[in-house]
C-alpha cells in the first residue's frame, strides 16, 4: 500500500533527525561507539514524545482511508416490508410514498397505480395487470436474491382512493398506469410512464420496460404451473388405471369416437363456436354483459359501437347462424327423402321463412352498431 510507504517514510527521518539532535550535547573527546555497540534509534518513544509527529501522521491516516456512506436506513425498511408481502409488492400510501420518494435515494421505484372501483371495467384488465406486476416482482425478488442488485429496485402498488393526493403528485388521470423513478429524478412528473400500447405483453413488456430505464438484469418470468405436483399426479394415476379399460373398449369397437352423434354435435359446436366469436370474447376477455352507466340496475346484453362485442351478442349472433345452418343441413340430407311432397313444400317454405328472419336480424345488428347498411337490388333483366 502506497500510504503505508508513506508513513514508513515519516517513521524513519523522524528517527534519523531524533539521533543527531543528540550530537551538539555529546563531548567531543568521548570515543566514537562501535558499530556494534550502536543502538537503533527508539523510534515509537521518540514519537511519544513529540506530539505534533503523531497528530501528524493521524491526520495522514484520517485522509488517506476511504470514506463510507452510512446505507440508507429506508433500505432495511423496504426488505422488511417486502418480505411481508405475497408477491413481493410493497403497498404505498401518500405518506409512505413521500417517505420513500425524498432524496438522497440508491434505489429506484416502479409503482401500479390502481383504483378497486374500476376492477369491473373488464375493458381496463387492472386485476389482470396487477396480477402481471406482481409476477414481475416476485420474479425480480427470486433472480437476484443476495445480490447487489435486490437493494436498487423495489415494486410497489397504490390505490386511488386511499392515495388520490399521490395521483395528482404524479398527474396520473388514465388506467392502466406504471411509474418508473429512478434515483436521480428530483420531479416525479419527469418519472419514466410506461406507454399504453406495451400493455397487451403483459408482464414480459413490463420487465422490458424496467430493464431499459434502469440497466437493470431481472431475469427470466416465473410463471406458476398451470398443475401442481399433486394434481399432476392424480392425472397420471387415473390414466394408468384408465388406460385398461380404453384398449379394450377401443378394440371392440365401442367408445364414443365410433358414435356419429358424438361427431355431429362437435361438429355443430365448433360451427358455433366459429361464428359467434367465441375465440374474439376468449381472448379479448369480453364480459357478457355490462351495468348501465344511467341506471345500475339495468343491464346491456348489445353494445352499439364497431370496437366491442359482448358475450351475449356474440352468442346471439351465433345462435341465429347455427339455427340457418341446422336448417340448410336438414333440407338437403333429411327433406330429400321424404316422399311426400306437400309435406316437403311445407317444411322448406317453414325452412326458408325461419332462414330469412334469422338473416334479416343480423344484419339489422350489425347496421345498428356499424351504421354499414346491406341493400337488395332487383335483376336488371325485371325491370
């Protein structure tokens, strides 16, 4: 070490200016001593007693050790709260916020903002997006753990009406909402908001999103198995015991994949299932119906707008196509033999009738909530 030269340095030509401060005192006829008989100066005694020396070298000390910050006590405060917490995610109020937000901070903070009279709006997906964070969380908390990294970020939540002071601080007037403050920023409204669109990713976009702000690794997302190891196992018990029976009803010819039935009713449903838009409500998580804004009471089965579709509209919609193709089916694979030809004129006119309302509602649906109308127009040749 560079500093312990130093003082070696200081420790020795004050020993040598020690020894021959001694010479104007000795006599001049005395004997030099011998070389052996020469003793080493004593050094630390001669420091001892001159106190400047020391207090020089300790002021040397003092400036030459590095110096260290006591850690921020906040730290210990979060990791405690933290551990309190399920998910990981840290519940924020407008007074523990200001507490964790006032500098100097290490650390940086992602906060969900939330509002509990808006978990209806199944439009929003706020339980579904909550849920996402709190995945990130806990996944951030499990890849780092004991590392330096756990003590630079920490999740946390806030609710509107517990915190709508908090909400102002930070100009939040839409939902869904996430924050990232790092540690440099002194105004929160100069706080990183994640972009709306980056949302439909869910927690992958989320841990995209913090990792490009913060330079921070949080690793790969922890989703929990769709089985546990128990229900997995009864899975695999009951096909071991199953499996037995299932060869020998397969060789005989006797399941319910030899049953036509079984294969027209799936038919039917997946015919059903393609034209009431099914998928489109699975994916986008469409609620059947809503409450009436004007009235609670009141629900709404058909909402008029291109950009939304309800589960019950959809299966309307799907049952009145069903009902055609049902019908189409019944003309051209059961009527045909019927012998009768009243019975089979009278039969297709109740087919054809049924056929043209069920058509003729669908496509005053779809003017209702489009506004795209569909027009007849005769044969040029009857005119």
């Amino acid at each position: 070490m560079r500093w312990k030269s130093l003082i070696g340095w200081l420790l020795h030509c004050h020993g040598l200016h020690a020894s021959q401060s001694l010479l104007p005192f000795s006599s001049s006829t005395s004997p030099s001593p011998k070389p052996s008989e020469r003793r080493k100066p004593k050094t630390m005694k001669t420091l001892a007693a001159n106190p400047l020396s020391l207090l020089l070298i300790f002021s040397l000390l003092l400036s030459l050790s590095p110096i260290r910050a006591d850690p921020d006590p906040r730290i210990s405060e979060l990791l405690s709260l933290q551990s309190e917490s399920s998910s990981g995610v840290i519940h924020l109020t407008d007074r523990s916020l200001s507490h964790f937000l006032s500098s100097p901070r290490t650390y940086s903070l992602v906060i969900f903002f939330d509002a509990v009279q808006l978990h209806d709006k199944h439009e929003l997906h706020l339980k579904d997006l909550k849920s996402e964070f709190s995945l990130v969380a806990s996944s951030y908390i499990k890849n780092n753990e004991n590392s330096p990294s756990s003590t630079k970020l920490f999740f946390f939540d806030i609710e509107f009406k517990e915190s709508q002071s908090s909400f102002a601080l930070f100009g939040v007037n839409a939902l869904p909402h996430i924050r990232l403050v790092n540690p440099n920023v002194a105004n929160v409204k100069d706080s990183d908001q994640m972009d709306q669109g980056d949302f439909s990713r869910l927690a992958e976009s989320m841990a995209e999103f913090v990792e490009s702000k913060t330079r921070l690794n949080l690793g790969p997302i922890h989703r929990p198995p769709l089985l546990s190891n128990k229900q997995l196992g009864i899975i695999v018990l009951f096909f071991i015991v199953w499996t037995p029976f299932m060869i020998k009803k397969v060789i005989s010819g006797d399941t319910l994949l030899h049953d036509w039935k079984i294969w027209m009713s799936g038919a039917v449903f997946v015919y059903f299932f393609s034209v009431s838009g099914s998928m489109h409500n699975i994916i986008r998580k469409m609620p059947m119906f809503l409450a009436d804004r004007n009235d609670p009471n009141k629900l709404i089965f058909f909402y008029q707008g291109s950009g939304m579709q309800l589960g019950a509209e959809g299966f309307a919609v799907g049952f009145l196509y069903t009902v055609v193709g049902l019908l189409l089916a019944f003309v051209t694979h059961v009527l045909v033999k019927v012998r009768n030809l009243n019975v089979q004129r009278f039969v297709m006119l109740i087919a054809l009738f049924v056929s043209f309302w069920a058509v003729k509602k669908v496509i005053y649906l779809d003017n209702w909530k489009t506004g795209y109308g569909i027009h007849a127009y005769w044969p040029s040749s009857w005119k």
